[in-house]
C-alpha cells in the first residue's frame, strides 16, 4: 500500500482541522467577541475624545486581536492529542513539518482570520481614520500568522501539560513585542502621513523566516514531548 501523495496529505489534514472547527463554531466566536467587548471597554474607561482614541485605536486593535488569539492557542493539538491522530501523524510518511504547517494554517484560518474581519469594526470604534485601516490590515495580515507559527511551537514545547494556558501566555507574549512594535510602528507612521512600507517590510521578512523555521521547530518538539 503506498503513501498518499504530499498534497494529497496536505489538503486531508487542512479540510479535518476546518470540519473539525466548524463543528465548534462556537469556539470560533469566542475570540471575536472577546475583542470586541475589551475594544468597547476602552472608550468607557478613557472617556469619548476622539482625539486620544485615535492617537492609541492602531495599538489598542493589535494587542486586542494579540490577546484574542491567546485564548484559542492551548487548543491548537489537544483533540489531537486526546484522540491520538497527532501520534499518526508523527508515523505519516510525510514530512512532520509539512503537516504541522497544515494545521496551522487551519488555526490561523479559524482563529486569526475572523478577527482580521472584525477589526475594521474595533479601528471605526476607536476612530481610527479611514485611510489607515488599510495598513492595519495588511501588519494585521503579516502579524497574525507570525504568532500562530511562533505559538505552535510553543504549543508543542508543552504538548500534554495539564492547564498550559497561563505557561503559553507567559512564553508567547516576549516573543510577541517585535512583531506588535513593527505592526504599531507602520500604523503610526501612517497616521502621522510618514512613510510606513519600512516596518511593513521587516514584518514580511520576519514572517518568511518563521514560515520556514517554525514549523520545523515544531516538528522537533513535538517528538520531543511525544517521546517524553
């Protein structure tokens, strides 16, 4: 019996992880609607001037959707690891790497996606002006996977700890001050009118570096924490 071709592979373990999260669409919401009661709580505790809720909406949006991603995270192999499949999928011929970048594809595509959707709705709460939600779009586009990919190989340092939540959040969140300078950097510089495409383009480096390493760092640990 031979192996199923890599795409093949590939696109099994993508279209399972979404069928997987459409059953929990529940799951799904509990991110975006985090973000937006922690976006509204804003102009209540800083009061309604637009002015201060324009000069802080960039940041305020990025950490919001930062700390929403966090509370998806610990969930990211643990029906996989409760059912077994992940044990397959370290005996699968096919490269570790290659399926572990499939489903975390899938947690971007459910977790980080959804809230990229929202946040022109959490920027025109905040004021932010219009001609720049594009560019929080786009370091809302380069940021997000970057902390998927960074918090799946925590996620895989911890594979099989009991209530890893807080020791996730407390790993992730230094690695997660660069990626939040650069995005919030490029949104300001474009609020203030100065050029904005330098942060942008260390976001993107940043981001093809961590699509290679990444994954493969997650493979390791993976097999790591199995093996322990």
């Amino acid at each position: 019996m031979t192996a199923a071709p890599l795409p093949a592979a590939c696109a099994a373990v993508l279209r399972r992880d979404l069928t997987l999260a459409w059953r929990r669409r529940g799951d799904i919401a509990m991110p975006v609607l985090y973000a937006l009661i922690v976006a509204t709580l804003f102009p209540f505790a800083l009061g309604p001037e637009q002015a201060l809720l324009q000069r802080i909406a960039g940041g305020v949006v990025l950490v919001t959707v930062l700390l929403a991603m966090l509370l998806a995270l610990d969930a990211m192999f643990r029906s996989d690891i409760e059912d077994g499949s992940l044990e397959q999928l370290v005996l699968a011929p096919q490269p570790l790497a290659v399926l572990l970048g499939m489903k975390i594809l899938a947690h971007w595509l459910t977790t980080a996606l959804p809230l990229i959707v929202v946040a022109p709705l959490l920027a025109g709460m905040l004021h932010l002006p219009a001609e720049v939600i594009p560019v929080l779009l786009l370091a809302l586009l380069l940021a997000t996977p970057m902390l998927s990919l960074l918090g799946a190989v925590l996620v895989a340092l911890t594979a099989g700890t009991r209530r890893s939540g807080m020791l996730l959040a407390l790993m992730l969140l230094p690695l997660c001050v660069p990626v939040v300078i650069f995005a919030a950097g490029a949104v300001a510089a474009a609020q203030q009118g100065l050029p904005w495409l330098a942060p942008i383009a260390w976001l993107g480096a940043a981001l093809a570096l961590t699509l290679v390493l990444a994954p493969l760092g997650c493979a390791v640990a993976l097999r790591i924490a199995l093996d322990a």
